[in-house]
C-alpha cells in the first residue's frame, strides 16, 4: 500500500506533479500567458530594438485612458538631459499663450506696445502676437547675437528688427524661424512685469509644477534662445504633454486656437517639414498640424508636433487619443530620423492607445 506524502519533501513532490499536470494540459504557469496589449507592447519593444537608427533613444507614450509606455535604447533613459533644439518651440509657445489666458497679453498685440525701440511705422509695427506665434511675421532673417552666450537678450530681440528692414507684411508668408519667437518672448517678459525670461519660466515652472529640470540655457541663461534653447528630459516633457492634453495650462478657447491652421492663405517660404520629409505641414501657435495631404488640404486637425533638429519629436495624437515624445540626441539636422522611426511604430501605438486595458 502507498504511503501517504507529507512532510517537506512530500509537498515538493506535491508541486512537481502539479506543475507536470499543467505542462500535460498545454497550459502555462501564471504571468507566462500575456494578454493581447502585454502581447503588443513586447512587438514594438522588439521592433524598437531592431530599429537601425543613429541615436540612442527613449520613447513615451501616454494614452487618454491612462495607459502608459516607456521603452529605451542603449544609454538613453527617461531622465536624460537632451538639448531641445526646436522642442522647445512648443514650450515657448505654451509659456506666452499662459499670458494671454491671463490677460496681460493679447494675440492681436504689437511688439511696439511692449518694446520701446521697435518700430512704429510700416511692416515690423503691423506684426502681432498671433504672427509671431504662427511663424507669419514677416521675419525671415536672424542676427548672429542669438547664438552668442555674452549676448544681451533685449539687445539682441532689437538687432532682429534691424537685420529685417524689408519684412513682407504680416501674414503673407509662414517662414520658420527663431526671430518669431524671441519677439514674442521679449512682449511676454514685458508684458509680465518680470525682469527676464528665466524669471518668467520660474514663475510657470513653480506654478504649474511641470519641468522641474529643465532649463533655457543655450547659448547661456542670459541669453536663451527661446525657439531652440531648452535642455529637457523625456519624463518632464511627457508630463508637459499631458498637462497640455488635458487643459490644465491653457484653456479649451486658447487651446483650439493654437491646434488650428494659422497660415490660412500664406505663402510657404521655408519649411523644413517640406524641406526634410516631403510634407506640406501647416502651423499653428508653436506647433506643426500635421498633414500627410500635399498640397496641404486637412480641414480638421489630428496630430500636432514639434520636432527638433537632433531627431526628439514630441506630439499630440488627438485622432487617436494618445502623447508622447521620442526623445534622443543625434547629429544637428536628424530631424527626418526621429520622424521617421516614430512613423514606423506609428500603427501600433495607435492600435495600443484605443484599446482596453486588459
């Protein structure tokens, strides 16, 4: 007659028949047996590894229902400082719309009423906020001292009036360039009593608590360079998105306003959307409206972005209900490879961000 099992060594061999059993049924030991979004993020985990790219990469993504994804390359990770190049153009744009949500700016104000040495006659007096942010200003040129660390930021905003004596009138051509934005930025540090940009990022860092280390810095603190001048994280810059996402920055008014076409019917001088990946791209305040139509024909908008000229490529899906940034520092002028890995994923992120949680 058999004898009963028991003691130690009985329940191990208790545990082994168990597990033979299940083998013998086909079926798995628990947490073996994904479920199908567990199974889709191990796809694009392994087509992110396999993806042959020149930069190290982090990418986040976030969706409406509260699902996130994180995955890394190599030596890059959520808290890896990257210069911004043009991501920072969708911040800038943020921090100055704040000050139009609060009324101490206008979009249909002049550079004029805030900067004593602007001019106030002909084209350069016509512009207004809404130009500057839209990229339709009529600025086209750039004075050196924006890349100068010694520079003086006031100074140098004056220069940009200077090296622009004969801008198109406002709203004729979009041309994409930092003079924009360093304008605005001076009417936005005017406008808001402080004494300089750093003191007005301070101010929307401490009150909406987003971008804890990230700075404008580049080419220095004393003269940032407010259309490409960030250093960033991936984590920060997600939480930026989601904020914004969300209309805990700006409200709703504010926010269809900047996710619209500002071009209407300007001319294209220069677009390096056009120039880089072949699409005719459209803008509105900080941001591009993606569009794969060409010529530009999207009467609604669903994906807006801001990528950099070293791959990053931050963007709001509202399509498909989901943010995110792939974050990464190549070579200057490797816009075209973020893009262009993002696209590759693109379908399977979006397929993840409308599915249920499992």
């Amino acid at each position: 007659m058999a004898r009963p099992v028991n003691g130690s060594g009985g329940i191990a061999l208790l545990i082994i028949l168990a597990i033979f059993s299940a083998c013998a049924k086909g079926t798995q030991p628990a947490g073996e047996n994904p479920g199908p979004r567990q199974k889709l993020e191990n796809e694009i985990r392994k087509e992110l590894d396999n993806y042959e790219t020149d930069a190290d990469f982090t990418l986040m993504v976030e969706s409406a229902n509260g699902k996130r994804f994180s995955h890394s390359t190599g030596s890059s990770g959520e808290s890896v400082l990257y210069r911004s190049a043009s991501t920072s153009k969708l911040v800038t744009a943020v921090v100055i719309l704040t000050l139009v949500e609060d009324s101490l700016l206008s979009l249909e104000d002049h550079p004029g009423d805030y900067i004593p040495s602007w001019p106030d006659t002909g084209n350069l007096a016509a512009i207004t906020l809404r130009h500057l942010l839209s990229f339709t200003s009529g600025l086209t040129e750039k004075p050196f001292c924006l890349n100068l660390p010694s520079a003086d930021f006031e100074e140098c905003v004056a220069r940009i009036a200077g090296v622009n004596p004969n801008a198109r009138p406002p709203g004729e051509e979009f041309y994409y360039s930092p003079s924009h934005l360093q304008v605005a930025g001076l009417m936005a540090v005017k406008a808001s009593g402080l004494a300089s940009w750093q003191e007005l990022f301070t101010r929307f860092k401490s009150k909406t608590g987003l971008f804890p280390n990230g700075n404008y810095d580049l080419p220095s603190l004393q003269n940032p360079r407010l259309a490409g001048g960030m250093h960033w994280n991936a984590a920060e810059y997600l939480a930026f998105l989601r904020a914004l996402y969300e209309q805990r920055i700006l409200g709703a008014g504010l926010i269809a306003q900047m996710t619209e076409d500002q071009l209407r019917d300007a001319a294209i001088g220069y677009s390096p959307s056009l120039a880089a990946i072949g699409e005719d791209w459209h803008y509105g305040f900080g941001l591009w409206i993606e569009c794969h139509d060409n010529p530009f024909n999207c009467n609604r908008t669903t994906r807006v972005s801001s990528p950099g000229a070293y791959g990053a490529y931050p963007f709001i899906d509202y399509e498909n209900k989901y943010f995110g940034i792939l974050a990464r520092e190549g070579a200057y002028g490797t816009f075209d490879k973020g893009y262009r890995l993002f696209e590759s994923i693109a379908p399977k992120l979006e397929e993840w961000a409308l599915m249920s949680d499992d």
